[in-house]
C-alpha cells in the first residue's frame, strides 16, 4: 500500500468504530432534550435512545437498548436520577426543566462516572469538609513532580491566539502547583503534557462536535494528552457567550494530573462549564493532594 493511503484508510477504520460520526454541531441535542421535556418513566418519546445513548457515554448504567427505542423505562429513570443526584439537581427521575438545562451545558467530553466510586456520591455534606473528588480507574498518578509541557500547531480559524493559549497554560499550571511539589516546563521537544487545539475527528476515538457541548478532554496519567474542541468560540476573558479558555485548562489540566470529575458544584473539576472560574476550590486541592500524598 502507498504511504498516502495508509492515512486514509486509519481515517476510515476510525470512522466506521465511531460512535458519534461527523456531528457537526451540539445544538441538535440540545433541540432532543427540549423535545423529551416532562417525559417520565413509561413515555415514549422520539429521542429517549439518544438520551439514553448521552447518559451511557456519560458512564451511568443503562440497558443495553437499540437507540431507536424510545421507551423511557425504570432503567432509564434510574440513571437519570443518577445523573440528577451528581449534578446537584432534584432527583425526579423526569426529564424536567433543570435537567435539561444543565444537560445543555457546555461541558467535558469525559465521563460523571468512572469505575471509582465517589466518596460522596450524593452531593455534599453540610457538616464537614466536601470529599466529592474522583480518580481515574485505579488511580493513576505521576511518578515524578518535575512535568515538562508542550503546545502541539494550532490548527486554523481558533479563535486564541498560540501566546493566548500558551498564557492560559501557564496560569493553569501555576494554580495546581501552589503549595505542592509539581513544576511544570515548557519544551518544544518530547513532553510529559501535550496540549493543543483539535477540530472533529481527530484520532483518540473521541471525536468533538463542532461549537457546544463538548469542549475539551484530556487522559489520565502518565498518557498527558490534553486536547480543546478547535471549533469553540474560545476567549481570554470568557465574557458570554465565549469560553475562557484559562478555566477549561484549568480543569483538563486536573485530568492530566490523575483527578476524575467532582460532585462539588464549585470544584473546577465539575464536569460542566458555567463560566469563568481560574482557581482550585478546597475539594480539587483535597483531591490532589490525597492522590499524591502532600
Ligand atoms: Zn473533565
Ligand atoms: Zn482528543
């Protein structure tokens, strides 16, 4: 085979294992939800497979169901009351107003839930500190505290500029290395962090969506890819309807470091994005510093 094809055809196995092939754009979802408004267990409704299909991307147990079935069934309550009790929300198993609005969120592309289970799965505790941090499946941490980081060649149109991105970087990794032994580097060579901008497809199996929804991801350690939706209308100062993209750095740096998503409404390790919020709060540093032993 002629090198030039190899590529071709990596894209094309890539797209045929895609679960979410060329979705250009997270508001057709967001029209779903508004469609499957007040739809409780027993309903059918056109779009309960793609809720369905949403909620199991977003790690919570669902039925192993065509997505063409659009049964809301007491497995699909159950999850949704799951997805409620992590977001903070009143848990009535129906696909009501506040659900909906914060299933709309801007948000990471990873999951709630990952095979750890979370110390405080049912929200916070008014009588001590918040513990709702997670890990990643066997928590994986770094074996060293000097990281070296790199930014990967922005693609074109992103709407910050390289020295925009390289700044909020920088301002990430300073806030998780406050009181703690992590340094971080800059280098144009092999790097423990890589972090750039991408747009749709983009070889890891986790395709983003064009502007919306999914806004970046990153892997655990010691895999140090940090990827940001290249079609976000991403800001250094976050003013609606923009993205700050310090805050979005700041979270995905988080998963680089080896913390899964957090219960806590305030973390920035809270899954969604509600705008601008450039520090750590009590549980994030709790997290890290218990996974690393500070
Ligand atoms: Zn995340
Ligand atoms: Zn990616």
């Amino acid at each position: 085979m002629s090198l030039a094809l190899k590529p071709l055809l990596l894209f094309l196995v890539l797209c045929a294992l895609n679960p979410f092939p060329s979705v250009e754009c997270a508001i057709p979802f967001i029209r779903t939800l508004q469609n499957l408004r007040g739809i409780r267990r027993g309903q059918n409704a056109d779009g309960v497979g793609i809720l369905r299909s949403h909620l199991k991307n977003l790690g919570y147990q669902v039925n192993d169901k065509s997505s063409s079935d659009n049964n809301f069934d007491a497995n699909d309550e159950s999850a949704l009351k799951q997805y409620q009790a992590f977001h903070g929300l009143h848990t009535s198993g129906v696909v009501d107003d506040q659900t909906i609005e914060t299933m709309s969120l801007p948000r990471c592309g990873l999951p709630d839930i990952t095979a750890t289970p979370n110390p405080n799965p049912n929200g916070l505790s008014s009588s001590s500190p918040p513990q709702n941090y997670t890990y990643f499946p066997g928590n994986p941490k770094w074996s060293k505290f000097t990281l070296t980081y790199r930014v990967t060649r922005m693609p074109s149109s992103v709407s910050v500029s390289q020295n925009d991105f390289k700044q909020a970087l920088r301002n990430a990794f300073n806030t998780w290395g406050q009181n703690n032994s992590f340094t971080f580097t800059e280098t144009t060579g092999q790097s423990d962090i890589v972090a750039g901008f991408h747009r749709g497809l983009h070889f890891d199996f986790y395709p983003f969506d064009g502007r919306g929804g999914v806004l970046a991801h990153a892997f655990a350690p010691d895999d140090g890819r940090m990827h940001m939706d290249a079609d976000e209308n991403w800001s250094t100062t976050g003013s609606s309807p923009t993205i700050d993209v310090e805050t979005v750095c700041l979270h995905e740096l988080g998963h680089n470091l080896g913390l899964g998503h957090s219960n806590d409404p305030n973390a920035i390790m809270a899954p969604t994005y509600s705008g601008v919020r450039r520090n750590t709060r009590q549980d994030d540093r709790e997290g890290l510093n218990n996974l690393y032993g500070f």
